[in-house]
C-alpha cells in the first residue's frame, strides 16, 4: 500500500514537471495519470494475432490543482511518432481516458496527453504505450513460427543472382524503439562495406554478392521496458531466420521447365484421349457395318 503511495507520488512528480516545462504560466496545476500501458495484441509477428491475449489498457491523465480535480472542458492525446490525434473519453472520475482494447503493436509509442483547464490553459504530460518486438509480416510475405526455438519465426528463402544485391527484411515494430542485430551463421554480422542496414524500411542490403554470402541469417530484435510501472525493466527479443541462396543467372529456368513439362504431359493425354475416342469410334462403326451386313443377309436366308 505504501509502495502504491510512492509511486502515485512519483508519478504526480514526473508530471509536475512535465507541466512546468511545457506549460509555465500554469505552475499551479499539476498532471496525474498512469503514466504507462502495455499493448499485449500479436505474439511474434504482425498476423499472427495472439487470441487469448488481454486487453490493452488505457492511459489516463488528468489535472489538479491541490486536491480538486478538474473536469476537462476538452482533452485529447497525441501519439508523437505520426501526431496522430485521439479524442479522450472524459470518464465519471474527471479523468481523460485513451482506451486501446484489443490493440495492435502498431499503436504503441510515446503519446503526449493534453487537457485543457478552467483558465484555458492547456496542460500537457508525456505517456507510454509499450510493446515487445513483432516482425511486420502481410499477405505476399508469410512467416512461420519456429517449433524448435522460442521467440523465432521462419520467412521465406531469399533467392539471389551473383553480382547483384541481395535483400533481406526484417521490418520491426515495437516501443521502445527496438534494437536489431544481424547473425550470418550464428556469427555477428558486421554491417560494414558492401553490407548496410536500412532501420527505417528494415532491409538488410548486401552489394556484390558472392557465392560466399550465401547462408542463414538472423535478424533479433530487443527492447526492454518495465510491465508494471513500479516494476524491473524486462528485456523481450524476437528472432528472424532466412536463408540466402545464391544461384546463377538461371534461377527462372526450373519453374519454366516444369511449366513446360505440364504442358507437354497436356499434350499427350489430350493426343492420346483423341485417338482413343477415334478407335472406339471405329470400333463402333465395324460392329454397325457387321450388323447392317447380317441384317442385310437375314430376309436372303428366310428367303430361302
Ligand atoms: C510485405 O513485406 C515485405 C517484407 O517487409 C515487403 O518487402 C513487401 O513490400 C510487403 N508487401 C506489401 C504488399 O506490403
């Protein structure tokens, strides 16, 4: 219970001085919310929905000024990455509420909450939505997850020419800002020379490739935050493995061989199937000719 005190306590604090930085004129009011929520939405990568997963949270801010609670005339809340706005719901208690219900990681970051007050000031204090590490797959880029190792999914085999430049994706999303480090083989990547990392798309770009760069690669992805507000920092991961294969130029040819096969194997039943139909066609005509020919023979014999 004291614990809970200290940290309210440290909470009041930290947006105490959120306002008087952002907010001078407005000393006498002071911001309280709950400073931090953590989105639970996918387990490992972008569609792969965890379905028992909790709700997300809420943040709530709120402004006082001694022991009054103010009820905001408007209050809102910024998430800073996109300044995307989100109208706040005003509960029964004062307080400005973002609820994230069954929220992906996509909707995590720092937000910034703003309520206005009496004297039409606006007071602002600095929130955290966090999220372990996903990798951002979609339809055209599936991934798998891996049975063997925890925290690790699978993509796709990444197919290369020599002397071109191979990429290879690890889109990451996650707040904190994630950490990423390379492994070819399971040994450091350095990312030097001809092998550079783009964090922003997250491509991994290696020019000049040679039969050499061909291998497994692993991306990680870390990040640390703590899951309850007075709590340790845990550290979360999530690993990505991908081949490389390095052919020669003629990495096209297989599947236009076995198009080709199939169409042939076409050809065939369909020649073959023509010829069947035109043999029994004709055995069908001998045995009316035969017929016509013993009917035609029948009255000569009654005849007789
Ligand atoms: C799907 O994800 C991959 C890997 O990040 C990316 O290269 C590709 O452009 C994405 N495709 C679409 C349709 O978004």
């Amino acid at each position: 219970m004291q614990k809970r005190g200290i940290t309210v306590l440290a909470v009041a604090v930290l947006f105490a001085l959120y306002v008087q930085n952002e907010a001078v004129s407005s000393s006498r009011y002071i911001a309280m919310g709950n400073l931090q929520t953590v989105i639970h939405g996918e387990t490992l990568f972008s569609t792969d929905i965890d379905e028992d997963r909790p709700t997300t949270g809420f943040l709530w801010c709120q402004v006082r000024e001694g022991t009054i609670h103010y009820r905001p005339t408007w209050a809102r809340f910024v998430r800073i990455r996109d300044q995307k706005q989100f109208v706040a719901d005003i509960g029964n208690d004062n307080k400005a509420y973002l609820h994230f219900g069954k929220s992906k990681a996509e909707a995590s970051g720092k937000y910034r909450c703003e309520v206005k007050v009496p004297d039409n000031s606006i007071i602002t204090g600095n929130m955290f939505a966090y999220s372990h590490p996903i990798v951002k797959n979609n339809d055209s880029w599936s991934l798998k997850k891996d049975d063997t190792e925890p925290s690790t999914v699978v993509g796709p085999t990444v197919y290369t020419a020599l002397d071109t430049t191979a990429r290879i994706p690890c889109p990451i999303i996650g707040y904190p800002e994630p950490n990423i480090l390379w492994y070819k083989d399971n040994i450091p990547l350095e990312i030097e020379g001809r092998v550079t990392f783009d964090k922003v798309n997250g491509v991994l770009s290696i020019g000049e490739i040679t039969e050499q760069d061909a291998g497994n690669y692993r991306c990680e992805a870390t990040n640390q935050f703590p899951v309850q507000i007075d709590g340790p920092e845990q550290e979360f991961i999530v690993k990505l493995k991908q081949e490389l294969k390095v052919g020669d130029n003629y990495g096209w040819m297989l599947p236009l061989a076995i198009i080709l096969i199939i169409l042939i194997l076409l050809f065939i039943i369909i020649f073959t199937c023509q010829r069947c139909a035109k043999y029994k066609a004709d055995q069908y005509n001998v045995a009316e000719r035969e017929r016509a020919l013993h009917n035609d023979q029948v009255p000569l014999k009654n005849s007789v």
